[in-house]
C-alpha cells in the first residue's frame, strides 16, 4: 500500500520552523510594510534571507539535478502552503515570481557559460529578472502568435516590438523576452528567448501599468508590471537562450511547477482569510445570535473548509505525480490546479468579506486587499478557460464514439443481462 499522507519528522520539523519565522519575523510587518526605508529593508532583507538560507530552505523551487536546493515538488508545495500565509515570504525565500519561473527556463535551456553569468546570480538573490510574453494588441493567451520580432544582424539580435504587463520589469537587471525568429516555424516553433540587460539601448520601459492591486501606481516598485518598447534593441548573438525557435518549448519549462507553488500559496492565503473569517463569526453578534449560529454562516465556514481541503489534496496529489512521472506527463492536471484553485481562493476570500461586513470591504483588514491581487489567478498563466480546455480535450481522447444507442442504454442492455442471469443460474445449480 503506496499511499501515505504523513510528513516526514524531519521535514515537519523545518516547516514548522517555516511557520514561527513566517507568523514571527514576517506577518508582523504587513502593517508598516510599504513605509519601511527601502535601503534598511534592503540590509533586514538581507539579514532575514540569511537566516532561510542557514536552514537549508532558500531557492528551494529549482531541483537539484538542475542545480538547484530543492527537494520535490511534493515537498515545495508544503513550503508553498506556509509561504503563502505572507506575501513577502516569498522573497525572503527565494521563491519569487516571476524569478522562479525564468531560473527555471534557464536552468533547462541555457549554456553552462549563460548560466554562470545569469542564473546562478539570480538563484543567489544577486541579480533579479522579469519574462518578456503578454503583447497588448495579440490574445496574450495565445503564443503561438506575436509580433515582437527578432533578426540576426551580423553578430547581433535586433529587437522590435511592444510587450505589456511584464512583471518586475522596472526593477530587474535582466528581461527575458520572448521574440519571433522564424515566423514559418509556426506555430510551436517560431520564437526564442533573449536575455536583455537593463538599461540595454532600444529597451524602453514606457510606464509601470495601473491594476487592481495597484490603482495609484509608484513607477519602479517591485511587483509592477510594466509596458516595454523595443525599437531596434541589440543584444550580442550569446543572449538567445537555447536555439532558434525553441522560444515555446522553454517558456512552457518556467510553468510546469509553477502553477503548483502558485496554488498552495493560494491555499496559505485562502486558510488564513477563513481563520478572519471564523474568528469574526465567533465573536460579533446579531439578532441575537453569534454570526457563527447563523446557518448561512456555517455554510461559509464549512463551504471554504471543505473546499480548501479538497484543494490541498488535488494539489499535493499532482505535485507527487509530477516528482513521480515529470510535468510533462502531467501537464493536463497541472491546468486542472491551476483553474481550481484560483477559483478556491477567490471564493474564500470573498465569504470572508461578506462575514466581516463592512469591516470585511476595509483596508482594516487585509482580505480586500489579498482579493484585488488574486483576482489574477483566473487570469495570468494562461487564462482557466485554455486550462479546463486542455483538460477536456484530453479527457475526451479517452471516448471512442458508438453509433446508435449509448453503451449505457437500459433496454439495449436487457439481452446482455438476461443471458448473464442464465448463466449465473445454471453455475449455482438452479433449475
Ligand atoms: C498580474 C499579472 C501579471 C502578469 N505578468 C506577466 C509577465 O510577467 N509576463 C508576461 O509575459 N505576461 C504577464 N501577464 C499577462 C498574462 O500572462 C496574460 O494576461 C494572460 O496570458 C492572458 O492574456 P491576455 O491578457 O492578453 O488575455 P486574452 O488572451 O485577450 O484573453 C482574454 C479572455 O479571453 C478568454 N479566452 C482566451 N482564450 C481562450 C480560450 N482558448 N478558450 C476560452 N476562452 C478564452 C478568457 O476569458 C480570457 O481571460 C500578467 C498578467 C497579470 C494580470
């Protein structure tokens, strides 16, 4: 019997370390977060990241046969899941997005000389990079087309072409853009990757866009996301990543496991919103009663419970059967987390406003907050209408078609279940 749902001691006892220095370094800062001197921060930064890396959990997405600290991806969903309690966790352990995600694509596609100058940088915290995809005038769902283009010009790549919502891309030394090389390789093999340095002649960082997270935006924060102008942007011949035209292939490397880690942060998020949640509904009464003996109240509780826990289990499960079998093999089930969970999430959040009334739609609490940046989910990645249709495509390559009657058709089935039944007769001895 394979199945085991029990963390190993050892491993339960660094994520319960995880948990005290989350709920105890982190979480306490959210109130001051976006008033702390960005050069202190930088220095406590530093000090805290120490601390992650003395525990052997910095970096902890990138596996080691790919050269990275990691243990699985079984393992880094449980990390995920405390990592999502607070949203600065994830730089503290190394774990950003999009960082994550393009050390993976370099991880799998980059020269040994390539990674030397940009990965093992990035994995070090030293050098921070964005992913160049989301055009604003094509269906950003849709890579197979895209009008950013580039074109070897003697020992240079020249770029031209317009990106959008390209996260960090203010703030990062390195932007990993996706381009068009081959346009008769269409549609899976017609772009590549290039790795332009800030500050690279033609790379125009036109505006940090205004979202729901960030209505009033500050241009250069981290955790923008940013317009981009190429017009005629030269990179030397030894910043594509991979060959030409493997542009597709890699930037499906950087996502495999990201959408798990994605969803167990969703799933810290969303527990610690139905803790508010369960905490405000034994404490506030109406009509006589406490919010939590109102049934329409368990409902939420029991609803988001049940629905945060079947999450988990769907989660983990795919997050074993990718260390078992590789993403690749996976890949419908990794859509199937991905558009569930983002789903998960925002319904939890959004009951936990509702309980919380007017409070609930507060900036005095953070679930407002934590609703506006997750409503992305549904969204980014690949929005989940392309996940669930991948996932029905592939579950119906399963069905054959049958002419006439369905299989499961009663009265086509009576012959078959008669004869059974004479059958069965005459081997028990009946007359
Ligand atoms: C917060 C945030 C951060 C982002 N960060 C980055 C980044 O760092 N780098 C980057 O390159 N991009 C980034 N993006 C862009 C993101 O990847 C795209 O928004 C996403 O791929 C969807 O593309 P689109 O916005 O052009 O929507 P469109 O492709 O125009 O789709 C719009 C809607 O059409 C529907 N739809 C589309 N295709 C289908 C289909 N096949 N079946 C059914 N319905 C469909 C869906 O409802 C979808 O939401 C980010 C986006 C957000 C919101």
């Amino acid at each position: 019997m394979g199945w085991d749902f029990e963390t190993d001691a050892e491993f339960a006892e660094q994520l319960a370390w995880m948990r005290g220095f989350i709920d105890d370094e982190l979480i306490p800062l959210e109130p001051i977060f976006d008033e702390l001197p960005a050069e202190e921060w930088r220095v406590v930064k530093g000090h805290l990241q120490g601390r992650v890396k003395e525990q052997g959990l910095w970096g902890a997405f990138l596996d080691p046969q790919l050269g990275g600290s990691g243990f699985g991806q079984l393992k880094l969903a449980l990390m995920s899941e405390i990592i999502g309690r607070c949203m600065m966790s994830m730089t503290i352990f190394g774990v950003q997005a999009p960082d994550s995600g393009n050390m993976e694509l370099l991880a799998h596609g980059a020269t040994d000389a390539q990674k030397e100058r940009w990965l093992w940088p990035n994995l070090r915290g030293e050098i921070s990079s964005a992913f160049a995809l989301t055009e604003p005038f094509l269906a950003g769902s849709d890579p197979t087309v895209i009008d950013t283009s580039a074109v070897l010009d003697g020992e240079e790549w020249v770029i031209n072409g317009r990106k959008w919502f390209i996260t960090n891309a203010s703030v990062a030394d390195i932007v990993l853009v996706f381009a068009e090389t081959s346009p008769e390789g269409r549609p899976h093999h017609h772009a590549s990757v290039f790795i332009v340095p800030a500050g690279t002649p033609g790379m125009e960082i036109v505006r940090d866009i205004g979202t729901m997270a960030h209505p009033d935006v500050e241009f250069g924060r981290p955790g923008n996301h940013a317009e981009i102008v190429f017009s005629d942007c030269r990179v030397p011949a030894d910043h594509l990543i991979g060959r030409p035209g493997d542009g597709f292939v890699l930037a499906q490397q950087r996502l495999g496991g990201g959408r798990i880690h994605h969803a167990m942060r969703w799933l810290g998020m969303a527990q610690r919103s139905l803790d508010i949640m369960c905490e405000r509904a034994v404490s506030r009464t109406s009509h006589g009663k406490l919010l939590a003996q109102h049934q329409m109240v368990q409902d939420y509780v029991a609803l988001s419970h049940m629905e945060i826990q079947a999450a988990r289990l769907l989660t983990f499960q795919t997050a074993w059967k990718v260390d078992k079998y590789g993403a690749a093999a996976v890949r419908a089930d990794l859509g199937m987390v991905k558009a569930h969970v983002s789903q998960v999430v925002l319904g939890v959040l959004d009951r936990t406003i509702q309980v919380c009334g007017a409070l609930g739609y507060s900036s005095d609490l953070p679930v407002e907050a934590w609703y506006r940046s997750t409503r992305f989910g549904p969204i980014g990645d690949g929005p989940d209408e392309l996940h669930k249709s991948v996932l029905a495509r592939t579950l119906l390559k399963g069905y054959q078609p049958t002419e006439g009657w369905p299989t499961e058709h009663i009265p086509s089935r009576r012959p078959a279940g008669e004869a059974r039944w004479a059958q069965l007769r005459a081997d028990a001895g009946l007359q």
